[in-house]
C-alpha cells in the first residue's frame, strides 16, 4: 500500500512537474505592474538601459504621441529597443531571421489606472527561431527580468499562453534584386508614402562587425503609420510591443536576398485580436505590394 502511494505521489509530482515545464516553454510575454507612474517609469528604464555598458539604446518610440499627430488617442505607450550588439549578431549568426525580432524591446504602458512593462520572453524566442545550443540565453532572460524589476519596482510574471512554432509567422519575399538595390528600393517605396515613416534603420552586419562578429547582409527598417496601428493597439495595448511593424531584409546562405516580416494575422493570433479587422486587412497588404515592389522588377 506504501509503495502505491508513493508510486501515484511521483505520477503526480511529476505530472505537475510537466505541466510547468510545458507552461513555461510557451509563455510569450513577461510582465511587471510599476509602482511608479508612466513618465517615470520609461525614465528609469532608459537610465538602467543607458547604465549598462553592453547595451545599446537603438530606438525609443512614443506611440501615444505618433497617435496624437495622426489625431487619435491612445492610452500612454511607449517602447524602448535596445540590445547588446555581440549576444545579438551571435544570436542572428545562428539564425539569420531572428533579426526581425531583435534588437530586444521593451514596453511601458498604461492599462486603465497601472503602468505596466512587458517583453516577449526569451523561451517565446527560442521556439520561433533556431537557438538550440547557443549559450547565454539563460544569462539574457536574467538580465532581462532584472531590468523591468529595476523599472519597475515591481515582481516580473508570465503572463499569457501561446505556442509558436519555428519561423511561425513570418512571411519572405525572394528578390531579384542584389541586396543593396533591394534595400534602397525597399527604403525609397517608405520614403515616397506619405502616410509612412521610418522610426529606425538597423544595420545587423555593422553592428555584428563592430564586435567582430561574422554575418551576411542583414538590415532591419522599423517604419509604420500610426493611423492603422492606433486602433489595433486600442484593442490591446500589449500589441504595441511589435509595433511599429519591421522589415528585414538579409542574404541567406546560398545569396538570396529576402524581405521578410511578420504576419499581421499571426500578430492578431497572438494578441488575440477579434475587433480592426479593415486596420489588419490594411496593413498585411501594404507590407505585401511594399515588398513585392521592392523585390520584383
């Protein structure tokens, strides 16, 4: 009788057991409520940010106030992207497409009367790209959690559930370009659309060879237009953690030039989206004609 206890308490030990690992394996956003107010929270975050010597503050966008300027309102909302350039290219050596997902990003807003941080959790990460064998990752999640706990002054949870498998999401355009033409071209068409703007230009391979790193060509463009994003971030705030949208161009290994971005419908799936279906419809099909313009003569 003794031993069939023990036996049925393993089962269920182990059960649970599972069952965390399986949770864990599939959480894609952490979170922490602030205990200070917006305005001080991003405040500290751009300090611990700028107070490490290994990261890079690449870009700081207020959506709030891009909502503004397109004249529409928006609950405070700002994301910060930053990295460290060596983790980084190492990361997108090992997988050319995780530079759409990287630089790291993290985002302050505020739901009803809180201010919250959120970031994708680095085991999110790992399921949508091939980081199987890199080292550090551990390292990368500690010093994420760390930074929002010092923003925030408050405990980082998991929050929310979704599987994702490799490179789930994110949908290429091959080029008939060589990598420079299909980037200018790629650039131009943004520029010439006067209901666009480029927040930030990436260079993964010059920040790779600053570290001395070796990477293909690879570049990422974060642009967007507020008027199409604000309503989606309406429904769900957390979303403007992939906003605004990106598009990465590279060089694979055989030299194939790509643009690739993410999905706008597997962003929706994600952030469980049900409400701007038009604002969705809208965006997939800019990205769509941008990048086949771009990539086909």
């Amino acid at each position: 009788m003794t031993s069939m206890l023990k036996f049925i308490f393993f089962l269920f030990f182990f059960g649970i057991f599972i069952g965390s690992a399986q949770e864990k394996q599939n959480d894609h956003l952490m979170i922490t409520e602030s205990k200070y107010g917006f305005e001080s929270t991003v405040s500290r975050l751009e300090s611990v940010v700028k107070q490490n010597e290994a990261l890079s503050l690449f870009a700081k966008i207020d959506h709030s106030a891009n909502a503004e300027n397109a004249n529409l309102e928006l609950n405070k909302a700002s994301v910060l992207i930053f990295g460290n350039p060596k983790q980084g290219s190492l990361l997108i050596q090992k997988d050319q497409l995780a530079g759409l997902d990287l630089p790291l990003k993290m985002l302050v807003y505020n739901n009803a009367d809180i201010t919250e941080v959120t970031y994708c959790s680095i085991n999110y990460l790992k399921s949508r790209f091939e980081f199987k064998g890199v080292r550090n990752l551990s390292k990368v999640k500690k010093g994420l959690k760390d930074m929002a706990s010092k923003a925030s002054g408050g405990k980082v949870k998991k929050s929310g559930k979704f599987k994702v498998d490799t490179h789930e999401g994110i949908i290429s355009e091959i080029s008939e370009f060589d990598f420079k033409t299909t980037y200018d071209r790629l650039i131009t068409a943004i520029e010439e659309n006067p209901n666009l703007k480029i927040f930030s230009e990436i260079d993964h391979f010059k920040n790779a060879e600053q570290v001395g790193v070796g990477l293909r060509s690879t570049r990422l463009i974060i642009f967007g237009n507020p008027k199409v994003g604000t309503p989606i971030m309406q429904e769900n705030s957390r979303i403007a953690l992939e906003f605004p949208v990106k598009f990465l161009v590279w060089r694979d290994e055989a030299g194939i030039v790509k643009i690739s971005y993410n999905d706008p419908a597997f962003l929706a799936k994600r952030f469980k989206l049900t409400q701007n279906i038009s604002q969705l419809e809208t965006m997939k099909n800019a990205l769509e004609n941008l990048s086949k313009n771009a990539a086909k003569y």
